[in-house]
C-alpha cells in the first residue's frame, strides 16, 4: 500500500515539474516574440497602450518599478509634458496622495501604488503614461511651466494662413490668366483684333484659348474653395477647442460633477460611471487597489 502512495507522490511530483518547465518555456518564447515586436530603445505611451499584462510581465521586472510619490512626481511630470504639447487634453492637478487629470470627456486618478482609475479619453491616455512613468529605465522630461492650457480667448484661429495665402496668390494668378485668355478669345471672335497667323475665329489656336481660358478659371475657382474651406475648419477646430477649454475652466475650488471626492476610497467608486481601479501590470491583490492587471487600453 504505501508503495503505491509512494508512486503517485512521485507521479505529481514529476507533472507538476513538467508544468513549470512548460511555464518557464511559454514565458520564455513570449518575452522572445515581445523583444522582437517593439523597439524598447524608441517606446512610448502608443507601444504600450497596444501591450497586454502578459507581454508586460514577461519582458519587465515588476518588484523593480517606482511606486509612492516619486512615481506621482514621475507621472505628473510626464504627464504635463504630453498636455503642453497637445498630445493629451486634461487639467492636471496634484493631491497630497494621488494626481487627478481630467477633462469635459473623462477623468481619470492615479494613486501611489500605481492604481489608475476613472473612465473616458483620459483613462485611456494615463494609464500609459503610469506604465512607463513606473518603470526605473525611463527617463521623464522636465515639467513644463504651469499654464499647461491656454485661456479660450488666446486660441488663434489657425496656424497654416502662410499656405492660405501662397494658394491664394496662386489661385489669383490662375484666374486672371483664365480671365486674359477668355477675354483675348472673345475680342477675337468680335472682330476687333484678327486672329494670330491670319487664321480664322474657329482656329484652333482661337479655340485653344478659349479652352485654356476656362480651364485657367476653373482651377483658379477651385483653389479659392480650397482656402476658404481651409479657414472655415480652421475658425470651427477653435471654437470647439475654446468650447472643451471654457468646459474645464473652473473657479479655484470648484470641482467637476463627474469627480470622486478627496476622502472617498477607490473601493466606493462604484457609483462613478467607468470602470474599475487597475494597478500595474503584475500586482497581486494586496498591492494595487483593484487586485486586477490590465495593461491594454481603455476605450471611453
């Protein structure tokens, strides 16, 4: 009897051997394919949103990566950069534990251990920035200076009204050759001037301007269309950002609706409309808020 005990002992022994090796080699082959995927040398916020937990744990340390206030201090640094450049739209705003950026689509909270929540474009465009913000190999830019977002009223127009008006001068000039060439063709066809070379109205030098005329015209025309269509989506890309700005400028203290409070725990943000607090990839349940591991992106 107690050899056959002892048998099946050895038998789980061994499968349970071979089921780490095959763990070990799974692993292996996926931080192969993962190095081979990305550029680690060129990796930024768009490399990361398009990697899984399981990339992630399978190619970086994860007992190696910053946490506390020096990851707050990392995120909002980063973070700030990525807004003064137009890469994201969000006011930024530092508690004592955690860091709030949000926006008229979203918000989204990132607190010491790496817990990121909240819901819309701007969850979608942190929870990037934390990943690469934890990790020692990175470096994070200088903070830029406060005033991240402009005031509504100092948005310009548009930014391309040199290329406007170099269309417009070309546009111009095609159409006073168009014009030339329809009025040398009409004076001819009136009889006031002959015809070049002693022909006749129907010519085809005589119909040839005329053809060129219109075409000159055309072009000149459409380029006009172009230009003024130009402007017309540039005065509505303003107003629509002016909008978005006057949406997140708020009195000092006054918070958006769609904000948690300051003292109310992750765990009691059911109510908020997103989803659920996600801590960095490869945290157990007792060290990120949710217990969860997503490193893909979050729609909003």
């Amino acid at each position: 009897m107690s050899d056959a005990a002892d048998e099946r002992v050895d038998g789980s022994d061994e499968a349970s051997g071979a089921d780490g090796e095959d763990d070990a080699e799974s692993i292996e082959a996926l931080r192969e394919r993962v190095e081979a995927e990305y550029d680690f040398d060129d990796f930024g916020p768009a490399e990361m949103a398009s990697m899984s937990s399981e990339e992630w744990e399978a190619v970086f340390d994860h007992e190696s990566w910053i946490t506390g206030q020096e990851l707050l201090d990392r995120v909002e640094a980063d973070l700030k950069r990525r807004v003064a450049e137009r890469e994201v739209f969000a006011r930024v705003e530092r508690r004592d534990d955690r860091l709030v950026a949000y926006s008229d689509e979203g918000y989204a909270t990132v607190y010491a251990d790496g817990t990121v929540e909240g819901h819309g474009t701007v969850l979608r465009d942190v929870k990037p920035t934390v990943a690469l913000a934890s990790m020692e190999s990175y470096d994070v830019p200088d903070a830029p200076p406060e005033d991240l977002l402009p005031e509504p009223q100092d948005v310009p127009e548009g930014s391309g009204e040199l290329g406007n008006t170099m269309l417009q001068v070309v546009a111009g000039i095609q159409v006073l050759a168009g014009i030339l060439l329809i009025g040398g063709w009409l004076v001819i066809s009136l009889g006031v001037v002959a015809p070049p070379g002693g022909g006749s109205v129907r010519s085809l030098n005589v119909i040839a301007m005329l053809l060129g005329g219109v075409v000159f015209l055309a072009i000149g025309v459409l380029l006009f269309g172009v230009v003024a269509n130009a402007r017309l989506s540039d005065k509505f890309r303003a107003e629509e950002y002016r909008n978005r700005l006057r949406a997140v400028e708020l009195e000092p203290g006054e918070r958006p609706d769609f904000l948690p409070d300051d003292g109310e725990a992750s765990e009691d943000a059911a109510g908020i409309p997103g989803e659920a607090s996600d801590g960095l990839p490869g945290d157990g349940p007792d060290e990120g808020r949710s217990g969860s591991a997503d490193g893909g992106t979050d729609g909003s």
